[in-house]
C-alpha cells in the first residue's frame, strides 16, 4: 500500500483531518501527519491564515521538508488547503514521489521549479463555486496541472464550501466528503 505525508490546512491538525488520515489508513495505507503549526488550531479561518502569515509561508515549506527528511522517497504527498503549499514543492522537488493529492488548492508548477514532474501521477479536488479555490486561482492553476501532468485528474464537487472534508467544521459536505475519500481511496489504491 502506499506511504501517505499528509499536511493540515490553516486551522491547524484539527480532528477532522485526523479522521480523514484514518479513513486512508483503514484501507492500508501509512499516513504521516505532522504538525506544522506545533500544536496550534484555529477556530477561524482568518485567524489560521494569519498565523500562517506570521509564522511564514517558506517557514511552512521548510518545516514540511523537514517532516519528509526521516520518511522513505517513495511518497504520495497530500496537502489539505495550505497544506498544499509543502506538498506540492515536495512532489515537484523530492525524488521518488510517487503521486500527490491536493485537497481544495493547487499553485501553479512554475512556483516549484521547470514543471511537474512527468513520472507523478496527481489528484485535484475542490468545491466548483469555493471563492477561495476559484477566485483566488486555485481552480486555473488545477486545470494547468492536470493538463501538464502525465496522469492528472481534477474532481469538482457543486458547492461553495471551503475545507469541506474536514468533519469537524462547519463546512463539512458530507456527500462530497465521502465521494473525496472513495477517490482517494482509488488514487492510492492504483499507486498502491
């Protein structure tokens, strides 16, 4: 099965994303969870945003290299929103990444580099009408993704929600959720 490096969105390692390495670890695979903002959670996704700001983006970067360094090459990276940020410059300048995951955000690949790497599979995710994955960029830069990538997929669910596979907020989409894992659940299964 596959070794899965999952980094938490802005609020922090809630127990929603915890839930959600679980489901992935039900089917087999190893998650690996760290924390990047040690130890806090945010109720607000202003206030995660601002510690993010704070603490620094490449700060966030680097504390996500740093959590890869003790792991095998042989990785499906996976990024929850912000977490997207680490995982994505992981898949694209790690060797041996064997897929990645991207949960309701994507950057474009020239922030990482020359491209995506053409041996990565990957997975985009994102609610049609967020105002955070569409308005801000994330959807184009998916698109982009997907088109560049060997194998590459874009899944968008109908809904405005951001971080609607969290199952410990209030934007929790329970039919969108479970229609997330059971991809995922394929991806890894094919990577597997």
């Amino acid at each position: 099965m596959a070794e899965v490096l999952l980094f938490h969105h802005a609020l922090g390692l809630t127990p929603g994303v915890r839930r959600l390495a679980a489901h992935l670890e039900a089917a087999g695979h190893g998650v690996h969870l760290p924390d990047l903002y040690e130890g806090r959670v945010f109720d607000e996704l202003t206030a995660g945003v601002a510690h993010a700001q704070e603490v620094g983006f490449g700060t966030l970067v680097e504390r996500g290299r740093h959590a890869a360094e003790a792991l095998p090459e042989r990785l499906v990276y996976a990024g929850f929103s912000l977490g997207v940020l680490p995982a994505q410059a992981l898949a694209q300048t790690r060797p041996g990444a064997v897929g990645a995951l991207f949960l309701e955000s994507c950057l474009p690949s020239a922030e990482f580099g020359d491209g995506w790497p053409a041996s990565v599979p990957v997975q985009v995710h994102g609610m049609d009408a967020d105002e955070v994955f569409v308005d801000e960029g994330d959807l184009a830069a998916a698109r982009a993704l997907v088109d560049e990538a060997r194998r590459g997929e874009l899944f968008l669910y109908p809904g405005d929600r951001h971080l609607f596979a969290d199952d410990s907020l209030p934007s929790y989409e329970p039919a969108a959720a479970a229609l997330l894992i059971e991809r995922v659940r394929g991806f890894l299964a094919a990577i597997g």
